[in-house]
C-alpha cells in the first residue's frame, strides 16, 4: 500500500461479505474457507443488524476488517442490544488504522459490546477504549469413558428441539444453525440440563471442547462424567475446558489454567454476569 494511499473506514454491507471472507480467510485464518467467513459473519439467529463490521479501504483493497456479530437479548427482564466483535485484523502496513475500526463500532448508540476472543495487542487497545475484563478462570479436564445410567443424553437435533423448554428453547432455535455451536441434553428424572459448547484448538491441536453455556450449572457438574465421556468418544475431544463463570466442575482429573484466554466487554449498564459466550464469534466461527 503506498504511503500516499487513503485510508478509508467503511461499514461492511451484505454485498462486501464474499471480498470481507476472502480478506479474512488470507489474512487470519486459512482453515475457513472464503464462503465459510462470509456466512459466518452472518449470524442465524433474526436480528435488525445495521451493517456486518467495518473495514478498511486503501481504493479499492480492503486493508483490514473488523466482523461484527449483532444480536438482541433479554437481561434481567430488559431488551438488551449487543455488539460482538467477532474477527480484527489488519495489514501491517494499515495497523495505524485498526483504532478506528474498533472505534467505528464504539461510535454506535445503543449498544453493548463484547469482545470474546481479543488477541495479541488487540487486549490493550480494547482496555484503552474502555472494555473492561470478563472473568475467564478456567478448568481444563481429562475426558475418560465412563457409564452412569442415572442421566441420559439427547444428541439428535430433533430430540433436543423436543426436550428444552423457555428461554433455552429460543437459544437452541438461535444457534441450531450456527456453524461452531453443538448441543446435547442431559437429563435426570425430569430435570434437564441443555448444553452448548464447541471444538477448540490449542497450541494447534484440535483436541479440546469449551463449554460455552449450561442451563443448569448444578446438574452439569453431576453429570459432567457422563458428558465428558460423550465429549471424548464422539467428539474426540481429550480435554474439556470450562470457565468458572459457566459451571464448576470437580477436581478430578482437572486443574486450572495458569494463564487463560482473556474476554472482554464494554458497557455502562452490564456488569460481568449478564455476559455469556452465546450470540457471537464462538457460536459463530469454527476455526
């Protein structure tokens, strides 16, 4: 890019997602294809989204992205609506700008943003914008085999539509679709406990599963054998990971992380426990 070259920052319109995918898929992450960021980016889940993100324009290239992700909640009985900032990343010759990418967001009124998985200098940037940290202590646990036949799981899409009830019926319909999100149920007598999460890598070994949601943190932790155990043999996952913030499970066989992955939020309303892992860049971006 010459130095002579404007940069512009522009928002990300449904018509720029196929050159916004190609730019992520060259630049952040080869493991998703083009179209598979351009969809992505583009959450299942109904939402009235002003735009995709921004990006950066140096004529006719794109030069840096960052993704959004919108969605509208309800938080302690009040419509809440969110801002998820789902991919940055910048040319390294346009890294001057990505300020103003993040900013471009900011400037939206009405919002309540997050960022999920900020990396690298991305933290620092954040916390000079005003995000404030998520509590993000995590266990990591051995997955084993085990059998124990006071809890049952349901895997089939069908069976869990059929199971879950409420709120937990709408986040299922949300993120049936979404291409990073898997489900189970599990249940006890009555009781159910629904459950997200989603394949993760770390040091590019794609051997770990993150629980992103619990609806019932005390059932969870009861049957987390059981659902380790699934998590194990049909999901080949050797470890299961899981903030404290989601669920506590017991000591066997897990230990906490010594420096775990930071997530971060921005809000004068929300405090930490009205933030969850759900309507974003995890559900969202399988990477």
């Amino acid at each position: 890019m010459p130095a002579e070259t404007a940069v512009l920052v522009r928002p990300i319109a449904r018509e720029d997602l196929h050159r916004v995918g190609d730019y992520l898929h060259r630049n952040l992450n080869r493991r998703l294809s083009p179209s598979a960021w351009a969809e992505a980016i583009v959450p299942p889940w109904p939402v009235d989204a002003p735009n995709h993100g921004f990006m950066l324009l140096a004529g006719n290239d794109v030069v840096g992205v960052n993704a959004a992700i919108y969605s509208s909640r309800v938080v302690r009985g009040e419509r809440r609506d969110f801002c998820n900032m789902a991919a940055l990343c910048v040319d390294e010759q346009a890294r001057p700008h990505a300020v103003r990418l993040i900013r471009a967001l900011l400037r939206q009124p009405g919002f309540h943003f997050t960022d999920l998985s900020p990396s690298g200098n991305v933290v620092e940037l954040d916390r000079r914008l005003g995000f404030r940290p998520l509590p993000t202590a995590t266990a990591v646990v051995v997955n084993l085999p085990r059998l124990d036949r006071r809890f049952r799981l349901l895997t089939r899409p069908d069976d869990i539509a059929a199971r879950v009830e409420g709120v937990d019926a709408t986040v299922y319909a949300d993120h049936r679709a979404a291409a990073a999100a898997r489900h189970l149920v599990v249940t006890r007598g009555d009781a159910y406990c629904y459950v997200v999460f989603r394949k993760d890598r770390r040091k590019n070994l794609p051997l770990f599963a993150t629980v992103l949601h619990v609806s019932d943190p005390d059932l969870f932790a009861a049957a987390f054998g059981v659902v380790s155990s699934h998590l194990l043999t049909r999901h080949g996952a050797l470890c299961t990971l899981v903030e404290e913030r989601v669920a506590v499970v017991g000591p066997v066989l897990s230990r906490m992380l010594a420096q775990p992955r930071p997530k971060m939020y921005k809000s004068d309303e929300l405090v930490p426990a009205d933030i969850d892992d759900l309507y974003s860049e995890l559900t969202c971006v399988a990477w």
